[in-house]
C-alpha cells in the first residue's frame, strides 16, 4: 500500500492517535482486532474498503498505522492474535 499522503484525512499525529486510544480504553489490538471483527479478515479486504466509503473502525487503524509510520500491512501481521487467526473473537 502507498504511504498515506500528509493532507489525507487518514494521518494523524502520533500524540492524537494515542489520545484516541486512551479516550476509547482501547488497545491498539483492541482496535485491529475491531477491524478484522469488523469483516476486514486481511489487508486486501481493507484496500477494498479504502477505495469504496471509508468505515468505522479504519480511521482508528490508519490514524496508528500512520504514527508509528508503518504500512497498515505490518501493523495488521504486528498484532495478529492466534485467537483472531482461527476466527474467534477475543475474550
């Protein structure tokens, strides 16, 4: 995936991404764990929803993704849980 560009509305700052979190009481694998929950089972499926309408839980992901500057696919692979792998919902 291309790096986001600065005017997107998918980067934020590091600081408002971790805000975000705290304000949410979420985890960031609570967050990936929302996206792949959310029917985005692997980043193909999240390409697909980038170039349709954007979705709910994927500003969040990217907003992260885009602080710790990484690829949405290493941050996906980064917190994959073995529960998530075989299709079950975190406890």
């Amino acid at each position: 995936m291309p790096n986001i560009p600065l005017n997107s509305p998918w980067r934020f700052s590091a600081a408002a991404a971790q805000e975000t979190l705290q304000r949410k009481g979420m985890s960031l694998n609570q967050v990936c764990a929302k996206v792949l929950d959310d029917g985005f089972s692997d980043i193909s499926a999240v390409k697909k929803a980038l170039q349709g309408k954007s979705h709910p839980s994927l500003p969040l992901a990217f907003s992260i993704a885009c602080a710790m500057d990484v690829p949405m696919e290493t941050l996906m692979e980064r917190v994959r849980l073995p529960e998530l792998s075989a299709g079950k919902r975190p406890s």
